[in-house]
C-alpha cells in the first residue's frame, strides 16, 4: 500500500461523510484500516481546534525614524497599525480576533 499524504488523508476524511458510507464500509472499499482512520481523524480535530495559521506578507521595510516605528497587519477589515512597544501577548490577542472576523 502506498503511504499517504496528510492532503490524501484530510480528503479521504472530508470524502467519507459525503460518501454516504459507514466509516467501516468507506475503509473497506479503499483499502483503509479503520484505526488509521480514526486516528487521522482525531489528529485532524485536535489540530484544527489548536489554533489555525494565519498567512502573512512580509512588506518591503520604508525609511522610518526608529521612534516611529509599527507593526502594520493587512487585514481584509483594513489596515491595522501598532505601535512596536505593544507587548506580544496584546498583538496575538489581537490576531485571535481578526481571525474571526
């Protein structure tokens, strides 16, 4: 049997409730073992309710005084400006909530 992607698997897993198919049924027809399913599955969950990647751009740097350097984060709500003296923790609590949006 030939070893599967994580893109093979995460279609295999979208493709089973679809299919109409108990998850024994959908593993015999594709010559999968039901506990790798299932255990793919989970990994799937678990790594969808951590917390998802957010894509993001570097922009080309323009000539700023240092004191008045940002952090800019395009977003499709806008462009969001803060200043570099905002605390990390402040600046992830934010991108949580533009995750949502």
């Amino acid at each position: 049997m030939a070893k599967r992607s994580h893109e093979d698997w995460a279609a295999l897993i979208k493709q089973q409730p679809a299919s109409g198919l108990t998850i024994t049924t959908f593993c015999r027809q594709h010559k999968l073992s039901i506990s790798t399913f299932y255990a793919r599955k989970s990994d799937k969950a678990k790594i969808k309710s951590v917390m998802p990647f957010v894509k993001v751009a570097v922009a080309v740097p323009t000539k700023v005084c240092a004191s008045q350097q940002t952090i800019c984060l395009q977003h499709q709500t806008g462009l969001w400006t803060f200043p570099c003296s905002l605390p990390s923790s402040y600046l992830l609590e934010i991108i949580k909530g533009l995750q949502a949006c």
